[in-house]
C-alpha cells in the first residue's frame, strides 16, 4: 500500500513539473530566458 502512495505522490510530482516547464516554455521563459542575442542554443528565431 505504501508503495502506491509514494509512486502516486512521485506522478504527481512530474506531472506538475512538467505542466510548469509547459507553461515556462509558452510564457517565453524556456531555452535562454527571453535573451535570444546571449542563447547558444536556437530559439527559434
């Protein structure tokens, strides 16, 4: 029983970490933090 309990809380736990990085991501606050002339990395634009 307490085996469930304990994955039940770790799904939860991603889940909403990854719901977050989501909606980082949508807001622009994913990749390089809206500073797209300092990212190494593409951005997109």
């Amino acid at each position: 029983m307490t085996t469930w309990i304990v994955g039940g809380i770790l799904v939860i736990l991603v889940a909403a970490i990854i719901w977050k990085m989501i909606r980082d991501n949508k807001a622009g606050k994913g990749g390089c933090g809206g500073d797209c002339l300092h990212c190494r990395s593409n951005c997109g634009h």
